[in-house]
C-alpha cells in the first residue's frame, strides 16, 4: 500500500496521518519525499515509537472529534486502515475531507470472496491477512464493504478522485480491478470534498 501512497503525495507536502500506529508509513513519506508530517494515535506505545524515529505526532482519539485542527489546514489527511476501528467513521470522514485539501483513505474490504466464502463455510467470523484479529480481539468496530464506504462517500458529498484495489499483500490483481467488491482485499481511495 505504501507505493500507492508514494506516488500520490507531492513532494514536499504538508500532512496529517490519523491513526499513525509506530509511523512507520509517515517516516518513509519523510525520508522520500520529505513532507512536513503530523502523526495522531491513540496508543501511548505507538506515540513512543514514533517518537523515537524523530516524527511530531501527538496522542489523541479520533472518536472524540478533530476540532483542534483547522479547515484544509493540512495538504492532504492520510488513514491507512484506522477508519473502521473508530466508533462514527461517517463524523471521522466529515472531518477529514474539513482537514485536508486532500484524503488517502484506506479499508479492507469485508465483501471479498475469501470473507464470503470462510463465513459461510465455517458459519464464524473471517480471519484473513486483511482481517487479521478473532472477532472478540478486533480493533474493527465497522467492517464494510467498497460498496458501503463508496455509498458513504456519495451520500457525504466526497468525491473519489482515485481509487487502488489490492490484495493485502500490496499486489493489484486483474480480477479485483475487474469485480472489486469480491476480489479486492483491501481499498486504497483518494478523496475530495466536492466543489
């Protein structure tokens, strides 16, 4: 996913990365790019990690609202993975697209045939490499599909601008550009607020 992210950043590029988790994905945009970056987490121990590889970043819940940062105060609003951990995503992705000239919003894709086919065979809830966590140790409160974050952004006035179906290996796959609600594991979106 990180190469994804890569090429639709401009250099030099002034950005607020919700849900930073140890920032790793925030120090390599600053190393290549070199971005002026701004991690927000939770976690006490991800704000220590990333700390420790010299990023600004402060700890803060996202459910308890962003009002502490100012319309299109940043370039662009990275959130890899966190959005569906959070317990309003719709109030989340409001304030990002307020925050941000620009969204990179990332999700797994709940709807993949993996997912379809391990519920119904097995009558449990999916664990896969995207889905990683036993239904009682997730961190993911909103699991959804591309089709209901799509139907999200339209019904919030958000445009996607880009999107990128991968597996969550990071590799895109013919069948998931093709029919991505099933073969998409994980969705990368570019977002704006539309004019």
């Amino acid at each position: 996913m990180y190469k994804i992210v890569n090429k639709w950043i401009p250099k030099n590029s002034h950005i607020l990365d919700l849900g930073c988790g140890d920032g790793s994905m925030l120090f390599e945009l600053k190393k290549e790019l070199n971005i002026n970056g701004l991690g927000v987490d939770i976690s006490e121990n991800n704000i220590q990690l990333s700390l420790s590889k010299g990023l600004n970043v402060i700890e803060q819940d996202i459910d308890q609202g962003l009002s502490n940062f100012g319309d299109q105060s940043f370039d662009l609003v990275l959130m890899s993975q966190s959005i569906q951990a959070l317990k309003r995503p719709d109030l989340a992705l409001s304030e990002i697209i307020r925050i941000g000239k620009e969204c990179i919003v990332s999700i797994p894709n709940f709807a993949n045939f993996k997912c379809r086919l391990q519920l119904f065979l097995t009558g449990k809830m999916p664990v896969s490499s995207a889905l990683p966590h036993s239904w009682y140790s997730t961190p993911n409160l909103h699991l959804c599909s591309l089709k209901d974050f799509e139907s999200l952004c339209e019904n919030s006035n958000i445009k996607i601008s880009e999107k990128k179906l991968i597996k969550a290996s990071g590799e895109s796959t013919f069948l998931s550009n093709f029919f991505p609600n099933l073969f998409a594991e994980i969705a990368v979106y570019k977002l704006e607020k539309k004019s």
